[in-house]
C-alpha cells in the first residue's frame, strides 16, 4: 500500500514575504473566514490535508511556497530514487575504522533494481532519468487544472482545519470587483422590492416620502453593484448591464443575468465565491417579502382607487366646466351646518368657479320650509334624502349629487 502524506503548517512565511499579503492570498484560496485564517496562522500545529500521495503532497507543498507559506510534509517524503545513495564500506583490517572502498549505488524507479550510478538499468534497459521526468511530467499534467484552481480540496474530508469559507462576496458592501452567482444576484432584488414596498406605505399614506428615496437610493446601490458582479461572473464588463435597457437586446441580457451559469473556474475578474450565508439569507429575505407584499398591497390598492377616483373627478370636472355657465344657470345648495358632504362640495363649487346660493336648514326655518314644499312637488320622501341638496335650474338633486349627474340639468350652450 502506497504511503499516505499530510500537509502541515505551522504559521511560518518564507524568508522575504510579506507575511500579510501571504495570508491574504492563502484566504483567497481556501476561501475561508477571518476567524478561521487566525486558527491557521496561530501558530500551532494545523492540518491543513492528509492522505495525500507523494506526488500531490510535493505539489502542495510548491504551491504554498509560491506564496510564500512554509508547511511541512508528515511524514517527510522518502528521497528522489536518483538522488538515493547507497554505500558499500570495506576495511583491510577489521580494527581500521577508516573505509578505503566506497561504492555509489541507485534504485531504478522503473523496475527498482539496485545498481550502481548509470543512465541506463543494467535490469530492464529503462531510460532512468528520462522515465523519471516522463512520470513527473505525467503527474503534473494530471494535476494541472486542479492546481491553476482555488485549493477548495483542503476542506475535504481529513482536514483537521473546518473552512467555512464562502464569505467573501456578501450583500452588503461597496465594492464593485469580484464576482457573484445567480443566487446572490436573485437575493439582492428580493431585498430591494422588499425594501422599496416598506418604504412605500408611508409614502402612498402621505406621511412622508423621505424613507421612498432612502430606500430608493439604497436599493439602486445594490442592484448596480449585484449586476455589475454578475455581467463578470458571465465574463462581461460591468457596463453590459445596462443593456437591459435595450429594446429586444435588453431581453436576452436578462435571461443571461437570471438564468445563465457563470464562467467556470477562473476568468478576469477572479474566481466565484458563493456567499456562506445565500441560502439563508435568500430564505429570510423571501420570508420578508411575503410578509411585505399583503402589507403593502391594500395601501397600494387603495392609491390606485384613489388615482382613478381622482382621474375620473377630474374628467367629470372638466365637462361640468365646459357645459356651466354662469349667466343661464341657476344653482341653490340646501345644506347643514355639520355636513363633512356639504362642506366638500362647497369646495368643488369654489374651485370650479361656480355662482351658487346656499341654504343652511338647521340656522334658516324659512329656506327649511321652502326646501319641504319643494320637495313634496317633487314627489321626494322627506325622510329618507341626505344633504346636500342641490337644486340645478329648478330640479332637486339630493344625496348629494356628483357633478356628472348635475351637469345633465345644466342649459345647453346655443351656437
């Protein structure tokens, strides 16, 4: 059975290092937290990999060193076969204890004959140090693409140091490089519709837009800095996500930003570093959004009725408007002095310009007395007709009548 390696590593930098970019880019590389990398830097003993291979230990080991780390393979690996010497000592006399023979000898890494230092074995013909580099050429090849990538085999399974990693790109922040994954591309909308439907309330309610334009200018933030990450994480610049703007174009941007996998490994802008905390986070902040959204939809519901309602006054207003005139029409309003209907309806008079007579009923027993006889002739029960009561050219409007419904008993205009 072949010999199993360990990568161990004690804290210590090469000589002529910067020991802090050191433990910056060895954090890039196993993609762990800043407690975790003071665990690895303490200076105790620290497991970073075990069961290794000879070949993959030495290469691990080239790899911290050009970096700048010093780690330790347990046990050390065995010398290069070519390197190993074997000495043979013989003695004239057995009381000399100075040798005057000696004979270098080497193992054949093909067949592992013993023989003395040559190029060829003497056993099986093998080219010893051209088969030697053909094998080391082999095992890098193997374990080329494995080394141009981040170390993430360094958590697998005998790892005596628990990298929880996955915390260098997060939601929050005001950097613009690096990378992100549809995950966190998805939970950075998620939060900005939650944060703008909050914000929102108060605003539709006219309590005050300045919580609308906090969490406007915020939530603008975080989806340009989540987009910008996204076009590189697909290997475009920043810029691209604006393209979403485009007619037609802007579709296919979309589909790419929301549906499509990013770069594998590697590309211009650095590897893909999955936040620890997405699927947590993206949980909390879908939570957030449905508790929001029946918060924020009768308010909203309610804006909307009162736009149309709004839309709908002003139209009527402007017909009113146009078909009223001052000089032909006649206009009495028989109100109460407590009226909330009564004293809006004074309003839209005043605002439309309308020349009208009022008669408050509960101050004036004679406008009372006029508005009963009235009414009998009009065949009205006298007992069911809420205020105002608007007379318009001699008909009697009442429960206050809308202005679509009086401007039917306006004069119509000659010419």
């Amino acid at each position: 059975m072949e010999p199993a390696f360990n990568i161990v590593f004690f804290g210590e930098t090469l000589p002529g290092y910067d020991r802090v970019a050191a433990r910056r880019q060895l954090q890039a590389l196993l993609k762990c937290s800043s407690a975790t990398i003071d665990g690895v830097f303490s200076g105790q003993r620290v497991g970073l990999r075990k069961g290794l291979s000879a070949i993959e230990a030495e290469r691990y080991q080239l790899r911290m060193k050009g970096i700048g780390l010093q780690v330790v393979i347990d046990p050390p690996l065995p010398p290069d076969p070519l390197d190993m010497h074997i000495t043979t000592v013989s003695f004239d006399d057995p009381a000399e204890s100075s040798p005057v023979a000696t004979e270098d000898l080497v193992l054949c890494p093909a067949c592992g004959a013993r023989q003395p230092r040559r190029t060829l074995c003497q056993a099986c013909g093998v080219n010893m140090p051209g088969f030697l580099a053909a094998e080391r050429a082999k095992a890098e090849q193997a374990h080329g693409t494995a080394a141009q990538a981040p170390l993430r085999a360094w958590a697998a399974e005998g790892s005596s140091v628990e990298f929880s990693g996955r915390q260098d790109v997060n939601l929050l922040g005001v950097d613009f490089d690096g990378r992100c994954g549809r995950g966190l591309f998805a939970q950075t909308h998620l939060v900005a519709a939650t944060l703008l439907m909050l914000a929102a309330m108060p605003a539709i309610s006219r309590h005050g837009t300045l919580p609308l334009l906090v969490a406007l200018g915020l939530a603008s933030f975080l989806l340009l800095r989540v987009t910008v990450k996204r076009c590189h994480d697909l290997g475009w610049r920043g810029w691209m996500g604006a393209a979403q703007l485009v007619p037609l174009a802007g579709l296919y941007v979309s589909f790419k930003l929301w549906l499509w996998p990013g770069q594998d490994g590697e590309n211009r802008w650095g590897a893909l570093r999955p936040s620890r905390v997405s699927r947590r986070a993206f949980a909390l902040t879908a939570v957030a959004f449905l508790v929001a959204l029946p918060l924020a939809a009768p308010v909203a519901r309610q804006h909307a009725r009162s736009a149309l309602d709004g839309a709908a006054s002003g139209d009527a207003e402007a017909d009113f408007r146009a078909r009223y005139d001052a000089r032909r029409d006649r206009i009495v309003m028989y109100s109460l002095s407590a009226c909330e209907f009564c004293a809006e309806k004074r309003q839209t008079f005043e605002r439309l310009g309308v020349h009208f007579a009022e008669f408050v009923l509960d101050t004036d027993e004679a406008a009372a007395g006029r508005l009963d006889k009235a009414m009998r002739r009009a065949g009205l029960p006298l007992d069911a007709t809420g205020t105002p009561i608007i007379e318009v050219n001699g008909t009697l409007l009442p429960n206050n009548p809308d202005l679509a419904t009086m401007r039917h008993y306006l004069m119509r205009r000659r010419g």
